[in-house]
C-alpha cells in the first residue's frame, strides 16, 4: 500500500472557496510542504525530505528566483558578471603573453629558437589539475607559498602575507594568473604558425616605402594576425565561461559571498555554481541548477554561432 496519496482540500482564498489537490501522508494525515517544485514530508526526528514520485508544475519560478530573491539574485548577478570578466580576462591576457612571445620567436636574428620554444610550452604539456594542485599548494599558499614567502614578504619586505585564496579580490587576481599560466602556450603556438604565414614580401615592402617597425606590426600583421585568430578567441572565450576544473580544483569557487542563501562563492563561474547548488550546500537543489544550466546552453550556443559566422563555416555548408 502507498503511503502517500492524492486528495482534494478547500481552502479560502480571496473570499472564495477554492478546491486543490495536495499530496498527504496517508498514516499521519499531514499535508506535504509543495517547495520549489516537489513536495517534502517530515521524519521521526522533525527533519524534512523530499519524497519520492510527486513533482509539481512551477513555471518559470526558478529562473525568477535569479532576479527576485535578494540573498539569490544578488550573489547570481556578480556570479554572472565573473563569469563573462573571467573569460574575457583569461582570453585577454593569455592571448597578449602569447602574441609577444611568439613576435620574439619569429624574429630571424634570434639563435635558439627550438629551445626556447620548448621550455615554453612545458605549461601547456604538463597535465592541467597537476599545475592547479602545484599552484594552490606550493605558490599560493599562505604561510609557506613560495610567492608569499619569497616574493611578496622577501622580496618587497611586506609584513604581512598575501591571502591569496581566502581574499575576494586575491582570488580572483589567483585564478586569473594560474589559467594565464595554463593558456599563454597555446596561444602562443597558434599564433606563431600565423605569423610564419605572413609572407615576407609584404614586409620589404613597407620597409621600402619607409615604414616603421610599430607601422608595419600595425598596418600587417595585426590586421592579417587576426582574420586567423579570432575565431580562436571565440572558442577560447566559450571554453574560459564552462573551465570548470581551474575554478573548481584551485579556489572550489570560494571564498564565500556573504549572505547568499545559496553556496555562492567570490571566485564561482555559472558552471562551478550550477554543480555546487546540484551537489553541496543546502541541498540538491536541481530545479535551480537546471535554469542557470539552460542559460548557460544559450548564451555558448550564440558563442558557436558567432564562432561559426567568423570562421565562415556557415558559407562553407551552403557551398
């Protein structure tokens, strides 16, 4: 026999008489709590559970809780904007440290290119989580980091150590330097092989015609740089918004923004908040994590088209 049932209660609203169905233990009588979406009960020992096999039609009320609960939408709204600083940021900086070193690495006059070349992408073939754990443990640690240690309270005399990954602020600047670390050699290597395509007569003559160096970089190769590049930092920007592994293994999103009712950290992106409102905190609150989930799908899925129309795949299917 079930233990839970389906019955019909009045109740009064608005001076009238109103007929609903509810969901009620069948041993105790008690009417079950409808929240967000599913219906609790209360065990022998006074806590609440969610009960198995009855859902309830809520609308779009999880993607209002984004904007209209203040201790929700507050701490989502700077989630939000993070997120799109984080990519933007991550695809700005390592695509600058790439492009300078690659422009020194395909300077002719330079000896020992291959080395060089080498040592750099080291970053790049050092597996990710291994460079994270190495970053948290080894540099960034408080007390015996070798950035605070040697660096930060050696180097500059300061007295006081850094908080690198319990400060807001020194967090984000943390994540923002180790993915740096991560992507520069990718870039790097991108970029290098477009700007061996550049042919060189375009730059004999400019010089001919007395063009300076800064003129010639501007005029050539940045123009010619990025109709190669861009769909590239497309597609970095798209995998920076959903790079769960260096947010969630460095920092685990934290610290913590204060007074969220949800586990909302300083350093979360949509994707570590969606999996940590789905598994850790309060509890499993799916609901909520499935409408932050479905933004997320829409907002890359205008990344890829934009990716598409910039690498002119579309033209290349309609061909």
């Amino acid at each position: 026999e079930r233990k839970y049932g389906i019955k019909v209660i009045t109740s009064i609203e608005s001076g009238r008489a109103v007929q609903k169905n509810v969901v009620y233990n069948k041993k105790t009588g008690r009417v079950l709590i409808e929240r967000d979406g599913y219906f609790y009960d209360i065990d022998d020992n006074g806590q609440e559970f969610a009960v198995d096999g009855y859902i309830s039609n809520i609308g779009f009320k999880n993607f209002m809780k984004m904007f209209k609960d203040p201790r929700i939408s507050g701490p989502f709204v700077k989630i939000f904007i993070w997120t799109f600083t984080w990519a933007a940021l991550s695809v700005l900086f390592t695509f600058t440290i790439g492009l300078i070193l690659a422009l020194v690495l395909n300077d002719k006059k330079l000896k020992g290119t291959k080395i060089y070349r080498t040592l750099l992408i080291i970053p790049w073939a050092i597996p990710a989580f291994i460079s994270v754990l190495v970053w948290k443990n080894g540099m960034f640690n408080e007390t015996y980091g070798i950035i605070n240690r040697f660096i930060v309270m050696g180097l500059f005399g300061a007295e006081k150590p850094i908080k690198w990954l319990s400060d807001p602020f020194w967090a984000k600047v943390a994540v923002l330097l180790v993915n740096t670390w991560l992507g520069f050699p990718y870039m790097m290597t991108i970029t290098l092989g477009a700007l061996q395509s550049i042919p060189d007569e375009l730059y004999e003559a400019a010089s001919i015609d007395g063009a300076t160096g800064f003129q010639r970089f501007r005029k050539i190769t940045f123009p010619l740089l990025m109709i190669a590049v861009a769909p590239l930092l497309v597609g970095s920007f798209s995998f920076n918004f959903n790079n769960f592994v260096g947010i969630y293994l460095l920092t685990g999103g934290g610290p913590a923004i204060p007074g969220s009712s949800t586990p909302a950290g300083a350093t979360d992106i949509l994707i570590s908040y969606t999996y940590k409102l789905a598994f850790e905190g309060r509890g499993q609150d799916f609901g909520f994590a499935s409408a932050i989930s479905i933004l997320i799908f829409v907002i890359v899925g205008g990344l890829s088209w934009l990716n598409f129309k910039l690498s002119g795949a579309f033209e290349e299917v309609n061909r």
